[in-house]
C-alpha cells in the first residue's frame, strides 16, 4: 500500500542523481575558486513556492548564490545541512511509534511489534505495549521500521530558495555562486637544444575538481590571476634571497589574448565535462624554436667558507616576448624541460615553478645541479681593522670538468645587514654590485680547467 | 601491463565512463618501454634505498600501437605505473592531436556504490540465520555513504546493518563514471580511422637508484680496486618487461606541487548506527558487528614492496654513461625487465689498480688546550683522473672499503662519496686510528704557548694532515713547523715516523 507513494517519490530522487543541471558555465580562477552559473529551467506555479536545487557544488559557499529570472522575486534562501543517518533518525523518533520486527533465533520466524521510542540517551528504550525494554538489550537480532523520515533532514547539503513568482509557467532561472575545490594552473613542457639555443614549449591548462559534483558540458572559462587576496604583508625578517626560478625582468608587452581588466582570460573553446574527481588538461600554447640559453649560477650566502666544492645551478633563460619568445602571457605553473639523449629520445632533466608572467618577461628557471661546474668559496683571512671595521679576503675556486668553456654567474650575498657601508677592497675580476647586500661576477672557466677569484670586503661585522 | 587484454567487467566500466563521448579505445599496455630512473633529490649524500618509501622518480616513456576510428574517440591508457603524475603526461602521434587529457580519479568502491546510487531502486537481500531464507526486498537509498545507509522499502525506512541479521545490498547497474583505478585518457579527433603508433611519457613517483661504491686494496697497499653497483628499484606495482633502461645522476630541481595528490580521499563507506548500549556489560553489548559491505570490494592491490626480489646480474654487464645536459645519463646497455616491487643490480664503475695515498687526518682548535690525546680518521686520497685510472664522474653514494687480511676480505671502513666530477679529489673514509692519536697540550711555561703532538704507534710512518681552527682575534704565531693554508685554515702536514712522534710549537697572539 505504501509502494505507490514510493514510486511517486522517485521523481526527486532522480534529481538527486546527475542531470539536474541546466545550461552550466564556470569561470575558475587559480586559487581555487570557481564561479558557476547555471542556467535552469524551471516550472513554477503562481505565487511562492520553495525550489530545490540539487546538484549543485557540495562544497558550495551558500552565502554567494543568487538567483535570477523572469517574474521571479526571492523570499528566502536556505542551506540546509543537517543530514540524514541513523542516528538521526532515531533520535528524531524519540516520543513516535516504529515497527519492530524480531527474528527468533531458533526457528526462524519473525513477529512483528509497534513500539515507541521513549529515549536515545546511550541506548534505546522502547515501550512495547506495558513493556519498558533496551532494544536489542539481549543482543539478537531486531529490526527497526520507521514509518517517515523528517522533513529536514536530507541525504545532501541542499539549497533550496523560496521564490515569489507573478505568473505560472516553465522559464528560465539562472543560479549562480562561488564554490571552492576547482582550479586550475598551467603546466608546460618544454623541449630544450642546448646545441641550437632553442626551446619548444607546449602549454597546458590543468583543471582539477574536487568539489564533489560533476559539472556537464560546461562552458568554461579560466582566469589567470586571484580576485580574492591582496598580496600578504610584508614579513619583518628579511626575505631568503630569491632562488633561481621565476621572471628576472617583468615584461611590458600585452599579450593578444581576451582580458579582463588586469587578468587574462583563456576560455576553453568548446564545452567539457569537468567530472568530480577529475584532472583535465586542455593545450593553450604550442611554439616551436624559441631562443633559450643555459647558464651557471652560484650564490653564496655571506662571507663564509664551503669545506666542499658545491655544484653551480643550470638555470635555463628564455623570454616570453614577441620577439624571439614565447609571445604570450604565461599563467603560473610548472615548467617541465626535456632534453634529448644521445639516441634522440626525450629525457627529463627537471621542473620549475613560474609565477604569472607577463609577456615580453625575462625567465630563468633553475633545472638542477650542475654535476660538472662546481664552485668553492673559501676565507682566506679576516682581521679587524677598526673598532666595528673588519677585513676579509675570500677566494673562490671554480672548477669546470665540461670540454667547453663556461661562463658563471657568481653572486657573494650577505655583505651588509641594513647597514650598506661594506666596501670592496680589491676584487681579482671586475664584479657588479647588484644591491649593498651582494654583488655579481660573470667568471669565465675554460673548459676542463678552473678559475680562482679574489676579493676582499671591508665590512661593519 | 596486463597482457592477457581486458576483463569484461573492465570493458563494462570503459564504456559506461564515458557517456558523452561515442567512442572509447581502450589501449591495455605499451610494446616498447623506456625507463629512466631518478633519485631522490634530497638524498644527497648517497643514503641507502628504503625499499618500503621509494622518494625518487621515473620518466616512462611508452609505445603503443591503437586503432582509433575517424572522429572523436576516448583513448584510454592502462598498465602504466600508479605513480603516474598525471599532468606530465605527454601523449604524441595521434593524427588528431590531442584535445583534452583527463585523468579520472573516481574509483568504484563500496561507497562509491552507495554514493552513485543514492535515490536509485537496489534490492536488499536478508538471509535468515536459522534457516538460511533468503528473502529479498526493493528498496531505495535515501542517505549515505558517510553517515550510515538508510533505506526505503515498502515497510517504510530502515537503517542498513544495524538490525543484526544478515543483510546486504544488490545493485542491478553500476553508477556512471567510476574506474577499477585512477585512468588516463585522452580526447581525440582523428580525420580518418587509422592504427597508428603513439608515445606516451609520462613522470612517475616510486621509483629510485642508488651508487653503491665497493673499494679493495691490493695487498701491497697501494692501490686499490674500485667497483659500483648501480641498484635500480621500483615500487609499483607494475612491472616494465624488456625496458630500454637509463639512470640519470645529478640533482634535479623538483617542484612540490606535482599534482600527483590532487585527488582527495576517496570516501569511505560507515555503517553507523544509533547509540546500542544495553543494560548488560558495555564490552559485550557495543558491538554491533557490521556486516561486510554489500559489493565485494575491488581486489587489493599487492601489498607495497613484500619480499622484494633481488636480482643481480652478471657484472662484465656495465652501464654505459653518456652527457645530458649538466646530468650524467647512464644507460643499461640491453633491455632489461623491472619487475614490480623489485630491486636490479648493474655494474656502474669498475677501475681496477688506482693508486692512493693513505692519511690520518684531524681538525683541532688552535685554543684549547686538552691532554687527553684523540684518534685520528684515516683517509684514503686519491684524484679523479685518467692518470690515476679514474677519470670518470663519479655519482654520489655509499663507500664500503675492505683490505685483505688472514686471507680474507675485512671490511675497514664505510663512508659517503659526494658527486665527483672529472679532475676532483676524492676521498674515502677508511675509519679511525686508536694508534694514531693526536694531543694539544700548554707546557706551562707561558700562558700563550701550545705544543701539539702527533704520535703514531704503527710499526710503519705515516703521514697526518692536521687543519687548525684559529680565531681572527688569536692568531697563531710563531710556529715551529712550517704551516700552510686549506679551505682558509692552517694546515700541518707532517710525516710521523714509525713508532714515533712529531710535535709543533706555536704560540697565540695576546687577547686585545
């Protein structure tokens, strides 16, 4: 007798599965935030009536949805979270009457009882006619029948929205809100000659959906920039010094690219389905034959001795201008360089991060360690020569056990804390002072061979 | 790479994946493979492989033929390593190039099941314990999987397992988009039905190498005989039969965020029930022991690295080394077969006769005065260079060396070699000498007067390479021995005889 209204209750769960979606489109952005409009139709009778919207993110922000269509004005929104489960569902039953059915354990048969559920406080009392039991006190087998479940309790979070309608009719409302669990970041690989100084790049946009829900055939639309943080204040400690790997000089070229504002936009050019659980990738770059160069980098931190030659960075430069570049804006990602092998395939040779890159941008990436150009500072001798005055003369070894002569970017940090009256005495090679706090030298090392650098600092510690 | 194709339960999960695209191309395992092998990048010194936590990494690079039909097609790739970090995929030779990688992370599971099919008609199945009936009933899920299951019957609605019969749920169909494991697929749009040969490549974790470095001295004592193994290791669960092999030394420069964690938990199926305390003892009453989950679980996979199989082969087998970039690249030069959850063992260096020569070596303070007499480290030296018989690069890795002794090998010390490039020192650490010892001591005449001593208790002399610590404010002056400078300390090399001694006399310059 009950399976009738069971089936008539089907409709709605059937909603609760795939396919409630109407016409969706999602602007994610890279921190993961996405924006989803859907576009649904819906019949409403004149008057207010309450809508539910199933399939929407499970990881909603409820507070941002807003919902728009003809004739149709908002009364309340709601976001009902309590959940179904069988705890739940007993307590709601506290005070009402359920159907026992027990199994005897012998033969078999079953009996069934009405009883009302009088607590759930650790245990469950019943009150079976004039009896007062624990159910399943004596541990056999007893099922529970309840004859409804509560109207506010749901098998999802589910937002409904109380609307306020002038006329009845099917029409088209469109729901939208902000939703964390998607975003995106772009992922490149790059195929670098050394020999004929060129890169290829190829660039992915990489979606990722943990949201719980599977966004159908969307129209998506990505933009390269964060609409919610001002950049963190400035820390107190001064910051590391800045490791390889990132723009060196921002550009000043816009890319042709659509734009909103300051951010750029890369719509993808047909509708996907980003599914729960997802990971998506769709290309947005392909260049061939870029200019590129290798270089060697070594920092040293402050005026301190290695005991140890240490290896120099490889950093790879390349330019994303029009010019000899990449020609376009990159959003922030990873860069994966490949390089070929003696037999011609592909071998990795490792990854770095780029922030959001303007185009007509400077870029050196740290790939790695170079196992043949290495490099060794050493003091030499420090003395005092003043009360807060103090001599020190550093030698740096560089060694090189490539056939090739190379040139390396040699950098001494630490030479002032905020002080900026560090002097350099004498310097064996003519160096560029980049800041107080460190200055440069392009060292050329022949090949298989090595250079000695000297330099003394006269500095306040 | 599952040779044996497709289970149809496999086949079934392809096709219902995909509902929006007309066809799926289902490609089961790559004909060729190439493997090149990592290491960590934070095990710098060398370090031994922990078998169970595998920290480097791998690029497979695959090739594997596919028919794919004029259109747009889904080609899924399976039998590649779990691993995988999905966003470094890349997938070439497709007329059609690629339109989109996916990489779907929704696994079929128990809760999956109760997750996919909520609001949908399963059937519920109780079996009475007595007298085994079976009985079976329609139901619809109405909640879960993280809470509990509840049901909706006919009778009205019941919470899944907490009755203490016998029950479980039936499902006539699977939900839409689950796979037996994380999948890889790519979207293509060919102009024409074609079989062609595709290359996938692709980074994957669980993957490491290491150098292992044996030394032996020749029993004249002058030379000595160097030998590595290059262990290769792979713990996945996936073997790569006749795999073209390389191993690249070198650090590499790693991002963290390697989009190989981007998936989330998966959820999880609890079948909790209302509070079941009885007047009876808790212990005995609290457990409402849950039925199995209904669906029989996915197999497991292999537990990770049980019982690694060593294999070691035949040593006149070496690795040849060939540039990549500033990367050293070594390649097995005949395919070989990584097995899953296994380890491989190839020669990697072998230099036989290379001449060292044997120190004690010690750093001390120039200040502090200590009787106590100290050992000293013996060291053996030698050059990385064709002249002495080396002259290749040396990667980074454990030293273990062994001197000959009662007609046997004995080992004498184990220690650390860094990555050695052409023209480099190298040294490896042969343990430490209780014979030669080393003293600091103030003679007490005057106060700023320090007398070191070196004795050596050997019936044979030795050579001893002291470094001394000196302070900018102290100088050392006047010492009685001739010093020279290294890495920006004093250096005393003195040559100590047999059963002898030899001392140095210097004083430290007045404080202030």
């Amino acid at each position: 007798m009950r399976w009738l209204p069971l089936l008539l209750l089907a409709p709605s769960a059937a909603a609760l599965a795939q396919g409630a979606q109407g016409d969706v489109s999602v602007t994610i952005y890279n921190d993961d935030l996405a924006l989803v409009q859907d576009v649904r139709q819906i019949a409403l009778p004149a008057g207010r009536s309450r809508q539910e919207f199933p399939d929407v993110s499970a990881m909603i922000r409820p507070e941002t949805v807003s919902l728009n269509g003809q004739d149709i004005g908002i009364v309340e929104q709601n976001f009902d979270y309590d959940l179904l489960s069988p705890d739940k569902l007993m307590e709601k039953a506290v005070g009402q009457v359920v159907t026992i059915v027990r199994t005897n354990p012998g033969s078999g048969a079953e009996t069934r009882e009405q009883a009302r559920v009088l607590a759930v406080n650790g245990g469950v009392v019943l009150q079976i006619g004039q009896r007062i039991e624990v159910l399943r006190d004596d541990g056999l087998p007893v099922r529970v029948i309840f004859d409804k479940v509560p109207d506010n309790l749901r098998a999802r979070p589910t937002l409904s929205v109380t609307v306020e309608s002038a006329r009845a009719g099917t029409r088209a409302a469109a729901l939208s809100y902000l939703t964390p669990g998607i975003g995106w970041k772009a992922d490149y690989v790059a195929l670098f000659d050394e020999k004929a100084g060129r890169i290829d790049v190829q660039g992915w946009i990489t979606l990722t959906n943990r949201t719980g829900t599977t966004f159908a055939n969307a129209g998506t639309l990505l933009v390269a920039g964060s609409p919610q943080g001002a950049p963190q204040p400035q820390r107190w400690i001064p910051a590391p010094p800045p490791r390889p790997g990132g723009i060196r000089n921002a550009g000043t070229q816009s890319a042709p690219r659509e734009r909103l504002g300051d951010y750029y936009l890369y719509p993808l050019k047909e509708r996907t389905t980003i599914a729960d659980r997802q990971t998506k990738q769709v290309s947005f770059l392909d260049v061939s034959g870029a200019a590129a160069r290798k270089a060697y980098e070594y920092r040293v931190g402050w005026l301190a001795t290695n005991e140890e030659p240490q290896s120099a960075d490889t950093v790879l430069k390349f330019s994303s201008s029009a010019e000899g570049g990449l020609g376009d804006a990159l959003p922030a990602g990873t860069v994966r360089v490949y390089m070929r092998d003696a037999r011609g395939s592909p071998q990795f040779i490792g990854e770095n991060a780029i922030p959001h890159s303007p185009m007509g941008s400077e870029l050196a990436l740290k790939t790695g360690d170079a196992f043949d150009v290495k490099a060794k500072p050493v003091v030499e001798a420090r003395e005092r020569i003043g009360t807060s005055r103090w001599r020190t003369t550093m030698r740096y070894t560089l060694t090189n056990a490539r056939p090739d002569a190379v040139t390396v970017d040699l950098v001494q940090g630490g030479l002032d804390w905020g002080w900026s009256d560090t002097r350099i005495a004498s310097e064996s090679l003519k160096s560029e002072r980049q800041a107080s706090d460190a200055t440069l030298w392009h060292v050329p090392v022949p090949g298989n061979g090595e250079t000695t650098l000297t330099a003394t600092f006269e500095t306040r510690y | 790479m599952s040779p044996g194709g497709l289970s149809p339960f496999v086949a079934a999960i392809a096709l219902l994946a995909t509902p929006a695209v007309a066809t799926t191309v289902v490609s089961p395992g790559p004909e060729r493979v190439s493997v090149t092998i990592y290491r960590d990048p934070d095990r710098s010194g060398g370090g031994t492989l922990d078998l169970r936590w595998l920290a480097g990494f791998a690029l497979v690079t695959e090739t594997r033929t596919v028919t794919i039909p004029a259109g747009e097609s889904e080609l899924r790739f399976e039998g590649v390593a779990e691993g995988i970090v999905p966003v470094s995929a890349i997938v070439t030779g497709l007329p059609g190039g690629v339109v989109q990688k996916n990489r779907d992370a929704r696994q079929l599971s128990a809760a999956a099941l109760v997750d996919g099919s909520l609001g949908r008609r399963v059937t519920i199945r109780r079996t009475n314990p007595e007298t085994g009936r079976v009985v079976e009933e329609p139901a619809v899920i109405r909640a879960g999987p993280d809470l509990g299951v509840i049901l909706e019957t006919k009778a009205g609605f019941e919470a899944l397992g907490c009755s203490g019969l016998p029950e479980k749920l039936v499902y006539d169909q699977l939900p839409p988009g689950l796979s037996s494991r994380p999948t890889l697929s790519v979207t293509t749009r060919s102009p024409a039905a074609a079989t062609v040969k595709v290359s996938l490549s692709y980074l994957s974790s669980g993957f490491d190498w290491s150098a292992n470095y044996v030394a032996r001295v020749a029993p004249d004592g002058r030379t000595l005989d160097l030998f590595a193994w290059l262990t290769l290791a792979n713990g996945n669960g996936e073997s790569f039969p006749a795999a073209d092999t390389q191993a690249v030394a070198g650090t590499l420069n790693r991002t963290r965020d390697d989009g190989a964690r981007d998936d989330g938990p998966d959820p999880q199926l609890r079948l909790q029930c209302w509070p079941m305390d009885s007047t009876r003892s808790a212990a005995e009453s609290m457990t409402p022991v849950p039925p199995p989950p209904p669906p029989p679980p996915p197999p497991a996979p292999a537990p990770q690295m049980a019982a690694p199989d060593v294999v070691v082969t035949a040593a006149r087998f070496q690795a040849v080394q060939e540039e990549l970039g500033d990367l050293k690249l070594y390649r097995v030069p005949e395919r070989v077969t990584i097995a899953a959850n296994s380890q491989k063992q190839i020669a990697l260096v072998q230099k036989t006769g290379v001449p060292f020569e044997r120190l004690y070596t010690a750093t001390v303070s120039a200040e502090l005065g200590d009787a106590q007499s100290k050992p000293t480290a013996i060291l053996l030296r030698t050059k990385n260079v064709v002249a002495r018989q080396l002259g290749v690069p040396l990667p980074s890795g454990r030293v273990a060396l062994f001197e000959q002794a009662a007609a046997r090998d004995i080992l004498v010390g184990e220690g650390q070699l860094r990555d050695t490039a052409v023209g480099e020192d190298v040294e490896i650490a042969a343990g430490v000498s209780e014979q030669v010892r080393i003293a600091l001591t103030d003679p007490g005449a005057d106060p700023r007067e320090r007398l070191m001593t070196l004795t050596n208790a050997n019936p044979f002399p030795v050579k001893v390479e002291v470094l001394i610590r000196t302070s900018p404010e102290r100088p050392m002056e006047r010492p009685s021995v001739r010093l020279d400078t290294k890495n920006g300390l004093r250096l005393w090399a003195a040559p100590v005889p047999a059963n002898g001694s030899a001392t140095l006399r210097y004083r430290l310059k007045p404080n202030g």
